[in-house]
C-alpha cells in the first residue's frame, strides 16, 4: 500500500480551503435559461409564415393561401389555433395598419378637397377608429381582486305617511250632518 506522508494531506485541504466563495446573486440568481429540460421557444414554419402573409398583406382568402403554400385547409386551421401562430398573425395585422396610416391620411386629404367621398372616408373612419379603440382601451383585466365603492346617497327614501288627525276630523264633519 502506498500511503502518502500527511504533509502532503495537508496541502490537499488548505488548496480546498482557499477556493473562492460564490457570491449570493451568483448563487440564487435565476438560471432558469440553463436548464437541460427547458423547451426550445415555440416557432412558425415559413409556409405558416408566408399564408399569414398572403392573408394579410395580400389579402388572400384563406383556403387560396392554403393552396397556395401547399397546406390542407384542416392544416392551416390548426396552425392557426396555436396561441403563438395567433399572435404572430396579429403583429402582421398591426404592421399592415402601419404601413397603410400614412396612406390614409394623404387620401383623406385628397377627399377634403374633392366632392361626394363619403364612403372613401367612412372605410378611413372605421379603419383609424379600430386604432384608436386598441389605444384607449383601459379596460384590461389583470389577476387580483377588484373592490368598487359606489357612492351611495345617505338620506334614506322617504315614504309617503298618512295623517290620521286629518282622516279622524273628515270622519267627525260627516257624522254631525
């Protein structure tokens, strides 16, 4: 057996002792991005992708975009019940009303100036009255509990109180005739 002295034992240990702590935030920092069972983030296939463009921005019906980027309509309408399929068809819709305000406003101005637009102008109305119901909507809910005061007015409701002096004295005139 080989047995190594003890000073030798000694050093091994003082080498362990001098190692450098870990600094709390390092150590209960969120390493959650380094785990091994995470799941890759969710992604779009490019014929999803592109059908969501030809429907958007082309205005493709839908079976035709199906067709088109060689997709079943079941196929397509499942793809697009994916929450993150969803969400990527409404960032297209709000890229496509971006890129058609300033459009907008340089047509309405063309109607200003001419004559009989209406319906040219009711199609902008309702187009930037969609924008600016996404913009002042406040009514967003959130997790929690909600407690509403409602203002109550203090004097109670007054009831209608018959006076018997005068019912008894109506009584006494038509019994002394």
């Amino acid at each position: 057996m080989h047995a190594s002295p003890p000073s030798a034992c000694v050093a091994k240990r003082a080498r362990y002792d001098t190692l450098p702590a870990m600094p709390n935030e390092l150590a209960f920092s969120d390493n959650s991005r380094l785990a091994r069972n995470k799941t890759p983030p969710l992604r779009i296939t490019k014929r999803v992708k592109r059908a969501i463009e030809l429907i958007v921005h082309e205005a493709m019906p839908f079976d035709q975009a199906a067709r088109e980027v060689d997709f079943s309509l079941r196929a397509l309408r499942l793809a697009m019940n994916k929450p993150h399929v969803m969400q990527f068809y409404k960032q297209e819709c709000e890229v496509f009303r971006d890129c058609r305000r300033a459009r907008n406003y340089q047509r309405l101005a063309e109607i200003a100036d001419d004559q009989n637009n209406m319906p040219a102008v009711n199609a902008i109305k309702a187009m930037m009255g969609v924008e600016l119901e996404q913009t002042n909507n406040k009514q967003t809910t959130s997790p929690g509990v909600t407690i509403r005061i409602v203002n109550v007015a203090a004097t109670p409701a007054q009831h209608e109180q018959t006076n018997n002096q005068t019912n008894i004295d109506v009584i006494e005139q038509t019994e002394e005739r």
